[in-house]
C-alpha cells in the first residue's frame, strides 16, 4: 500500500473488499430476531499506534454519512438557567434545539438534576445503559466528572462539549451526532473507533472509512507516520487488515526522539550561570599555570581562598557562641558552711 510522509493514503480497493467481506459474514450470522427488531451490528477501526501515547487525546471524527439510527438515544446536559426550575429550564432547552433546526437529542438534564436524582451508583449505571451518546454544554463541562463517575469515562462514555451559545449549532450538533470519536489512551497503543453499521451500504461504509482515517491521521503528534496498522472489524469478527505502514515510519519515529531528547530546552539555557569575573580569574589562573616556563614565584604568590563547607560553618558556630558566654552574667555560687553544733 501507498504510503504519503505525513498522511495514510488507502488503497479504496482493498478496504472495500474488506468492508464486502464483513458484511457478508454479518449478514450470514444474524438471526431473524435482530431482523425484526432492526438491530445492526457495529463496524468500527481499530488503530494500532507504534509507540504508546504519553497523554491522553480524543479525536473527533466528523463522518459523511450518519452512523447513528433513530433508535439510538442521545442526552444533553445543560447548565442551570437563573430564576428558573427544574422542569422550565428543561423545556427552554427543548424549544432551543426545536427553534436551531437541532434533530437526535431525546433528553435534557439540567445540572441541579443530575446532583440530586443520580446521586448514587445504581442510578449512575442505569444512566450510563439508557443512553448511546452524551452531551454537556460547555459552560458545565468541567464539573461533570465528579458527579458522574468514573464508570462514564472509563466506558468511553464520556459526555462531548458543545457550544450552545453558537450561531451554527444545528451543523455543530450534527456533526457530533452524526460522527465518530476515536479515544487515544496513554495505557496501550490500540485504539477503536465506530464508523459504520451493518444497515450501511459498502460504498457508504468506505467513504467514513477514508474520511475517519484522515481525521485521525492529522490530528496524531506525528500524523500518519504514528500509525502502525489499521484493521477493521464488528463486535464478532476477526480483525482484517486495510492498512500496515512501512517500517521506515519507525525508524523517523526513533531519529525524532533522539533528536528532541538531545537539543536543549530553554529552561535548561536558562539555568546555566553566566561567567562572573571571579570565573574567570580562576579560568585565568589555570591557563597561566598550564603554560611552560612559568616561575615558582607565581605559584607561590596564589592566594588560596578558604572553602566554604563545614569547616568556616563550624568556625562561626564557635564564635557565637563565645560572644554568647561572653555577655552572659556570671553567677555567684553561695557556698554552704556547716553549723558547728
């Protein structure tokens, strides 16, 4: 496969055959039970980065063609609005999304409910299971976490900030319902990301394929060359391969290290002390001392300073503490005589 110095190019053939393989083994193992109830499998792409991350990234993948049925359930959480309830705050968010032409939200959640009706861990999980995909509004996304758990992010369940105050939100809100994340780690170099179900078409499910792999790719530290392999696969398949990079990707990968690791900051330029005179009086004397022919008087006339360590800590510690005794008053001892009896 074709491999560019920066991006991951596909080679459109081989993912198709791939996407027509998966499909054709979903559609053999799927029972008349999920055909009635119009359950479709996941088709997702699992990315296997060369080295582990060092921090954690999550990748927002905007996808042509819409991943999400209209069975999937979507919940916004919303900031508390001033001088109102609860359930007024609920219904001005809902005629909000109604009058911004916003479609695929099911449910609003002020902050004040979810601090008090999801307190704890049984609602939380119920929460977590009733819903596909979470949004927050910015302005609250930062106090989240501590009310909903760590169980949400460790689901990859984590809500995705919106800006409601924007003048594009339908587009916006679109985009992220319609679209995919891909989760980077710093616990392992492997990571998936959803980009299509078994109702889609072949052609449909290469197009955000080509599209999630680009995404991906330019917003990696180093793009494409991060990239070791690409597979795609379901929730019960093999993984099948539609993309191993070159080996020359690791060697780049290994000389850019190197070369970060050994070119230095500047707080390191910072930190080094610059030449003072006494330096360079004792540079100076060094250098007149290496020189040949020079006379025993010269060495005899060096003045050798005191080291500075215990010894002159010790010295001063003495002289306090003679000044000390020094101005301490003496005291008479009165000596007892014994009674002649």
């Amino acid at each position: 496969m074709a491999d560019g110095k920066d991006n991951v190019e596909l080679d459109r053939a081989q993912v198709k055959k791939a996407v027509q393989c998966l499909l054709a083994y979903l559609k053999s193992t799927s029972t008349s039970q999920t055909v009635l109830l119009n359950e479709y499998q996941r088709v997702s792409l699992l990315f296997t980065l060369w080295r582990i991350p060092k921090k954690e990234q999550t990748v927002r993948i905007p996808l042509p063609h819409a991943i999400r049925t209209e069975t999937n359930e979507v919940c916004l959480f919303t900031r508390d609005e001033p001088n109102m309830t609860t359930d007024q705050t609920e219904r001005f968010y809902k005629k909000l999304l109604t009058e911004r032409g916003v479609k695929g939200v099911t449910e609003v959640i002020p902050f004040k409910v979810l601090k008090k009706e999801y307190k704890s861990f049984e609602a939380k999980r119920r929460l977590l299971g009733n819903f596909d995909l979470f949004l927050s509004d910015a302005r609250v996304r930062r106090l989240l976490p501590s009310h909903l758990g760590k169980h949400f992010y460790e689901s990859k369940k984590a809500p995705l900030s919106v800006d409601l105050l924007s003048n594009q939100l339908a587009k916006r809100m679109e985009q992220i319902i319609q679209g995919s994340t891909l989760c980077i780690s710093k616990k392992g170099c492997c990571s998936m990301a959803h980009v299509g179900h078994s109702g889609m078409s072949a052609d449909q499910i290469v197009e955000n394929i080509t599209s999630a792999v680009n995404a991906v790719a330019t917003s990696l530290p180093q793009n494409g060359r991060s990239i070791k392999v690409i597979h795609l696969k379901s929730q019960s398949s093999v993984a099948l391969p539609v993309y191993t990079s070159d080996l020359s990707h690791m060697s780049l990968l290994k000389v850019k290290e190197a070369t970060s690791s050994k070119a230095p900051s500047e707080t390191e330029m910072k930190e080094t002390p610059e030449e003072t005179p006494s330096m360079k009086v004792a540079s100076g004397t060094e250098e007149d001392s290496k020189e040949p022919g020079a006379s025993a008087a010269k060495k005899g006339l060096k003045r050798k300073t005191p080291v500075k360590g215990k010894a002159t800590s010790i010295g001063v510690k003495l002289a306090s503490s003679a000044k000390k005794n020094r101005n301490t008053p003496v005291q008479k001892v009165k000596r007892k005589v014994p009674k002649s009896s």
